[in-house]
C-alpha cells in the first residue's frame, strides 16, 4: 500500500491521468489525498471531478477556493469570473451529484500523520483548534444553511482571528485561512493581496508557517494553493502547488510507511493558461 498526497489540479485531469498511471495507483490499495482548487483555470474540470468521484474510499480531497467558488456559482450565490472554467460542470446532467460530492469533502484533514489544508492554518489555531474550526464550516456547507453561508463567505474581514468570533463572520474567517492564506504577521493578521513569493513578504508579514510559536509548529503538514511560493519539502511542511495550470508541473509525495522517506514525483504539464 502507498499513500500519495497531490497538489492543485485545477481542473488538469491529463497530468493527473498520467500520474496515477506512472505510479501504478490501485483503488483497492493505495490511498489519494488531494489538496484542494481540484476545479477551474484548467480545460477538464468535469473530467477531474468525474475521475476522482469514482475513486470511492480511496480518496479524499480538502476543499480550496476555487472548489468552494465553484459551490457559490451553482447555488446561484456568486456570478461567473472570466477566467472560469467551470461551465462544462454546471451544464453537466449529472451535477448535482458531482456538486453533492464536492459539497462533501473536508475543509482539513488529519491523517497518516500528516494535517491536510489547501492553504494555511493561523499560528494561534492548535491542532485540535484547527479541526474543530473545519468542521463547523463542514457542517453549514452540508445543511440547510449552505446558499446562505455562500451568500456571506466573500471578504477580507475579519482578517484577524479571536475565538469569541461569531456566525458568519466566524465562519468566514476560519474559511479564509484553510483556502486562502499566504502571509500573515505574528498577530495572525491576514494579507491577502501579495500573491508572489515567500521573498517578497509584504512589510510586517511572513509565510504563515514561518510565525514563531506557531501552534501546529509539531505537527507536519501538506497544503497547495501557492504556485509562486514552489516546492517546499521538509520536515514539518509540505508545499504541494507547483503551477499545474501555468505550465509547471503536478507535484505528488508518495510515501509507504508513517516513517518512510517522502518521495516526490513530478508530472510536467503544458501551459493551459498564462498567469495574469
């Protein structure tokens, strides 16, 4: 049995295809973690979500914001963006099954030892915290209050976290953190317009995994979500977007035992869009 964590596929389902193959991936024996944005930018969004939901107990997926983007325009909560890609899914007779699926996967993920997020996790949160956390959002995205938790997710506030925080300001800035986290300041004050790379942190701000006494500083963990940042593979973090759709390549680690050495492989993609 191999366990293998992947990063953002965005809707490349041709990388992902040779991936698996190239590592001989077996359903009934193997395990695929995927670490969220499974959908847009990318020409084959349905096939992705098709693939992968047909994988059963074999996979699970974190959910990145261009999944939950995605939920938001089928609940009629939020309007197409230019650069989508996702009209294939939403015209597709079977949707509201591929949608159900999606709408059920995790916001994190804690197993094999390893803390599963798209993008971060806020230097205050423990591991515990940050369960919990997921969960609650989990819960409102499967239930009756879904459209409205789509009508409110969107914005930058609060982008400070307090643990008296409530509904759905509360709901909206744990989300931020799992989709959408790059920099934040020791405080956990979240920046979210500085896209490039770790180097240039804006002033005041650092990777989010390089806070000190950051509170999941012992756990080990495997996030996407930042294409500028590259491939960051040690001890206690997993940096697993390398720029599928850009034209980089489609990061997985593979690793057979808790205690085995992490091995990295990496599927070269064409360019399915120019960054902008």
């Amino acid at each position: 049995m191999s366990v293998y964590w992947v990063g953002d596929l965005q809707g490349c389902d041709e990388p992902l295809g040779r991936l698996l193959d190239e590592v001989g991936f077996s359903p009934s024996r193997d395990r695929l973690f995927v670490l969220g944005d499974l959908v847009n930018r990318g020409p084959s969004s349905l096939a992705v979500l098709k693939r992968l939901s047909k994988m059963g107990n074999s996979i699970e997926c974190v959910l990145g914001n261009h999944d939950m983007h995605l939920l938001a325009l089928a609940a009629g909560a939020r309007q197409p963006s230019r650069t989508d890609t996702l009209t294939e899914i939403l015209e597709a007779p079977d949707r509201h099954a591929l949608l159900n699926w999606l709408q059920h996967q995790s916001l994190a993920l804690y197993k094999e030892d390893v803390l599963m997020v798209h993008a971060g996790v806020l230097p205050q949160w423990t591991l515990q915290t940050t369960l919990e956390l997921a969960s609650e959002i989990e819960t409102v995205l499967r239930g009756p209050d879904a459209t409205e938790f789509f009508m409110n997710m969107y914005g930058n506030e609060p982008a400070q976290w307090a643990p008296d925080l409530k509904g759905w300001d509360r709901l909206r800035c744990a989300l931020n953190a799992f989709t959408r986290l790059r920099f934040c300041a020791t405080s956990g004050q979240m920046e979210f317009k500085v896209k490039e790379n770790s180097a240039q942190a804006p002033e005041g701000y650092m990777p989010w995994f390089e806070v000190p006494a950051r509170q999941t500083a012992g756990t080990r963990i495997a996030f996407g979500h930042w294409s500028t940042l590259g491939a960051v593979s040690r001890a206690d973090i997993w940096a697993m977007d390398t720029g599928c759709v850009w034209g980089g390549c489609l990061t997985a680690i593979q690793r057979d035992t808790v205690d085995a050495t992490p091995r990295r492989i990496e599927i070269k993609c064409p360019p399915y869009q120019t960054p902008f």
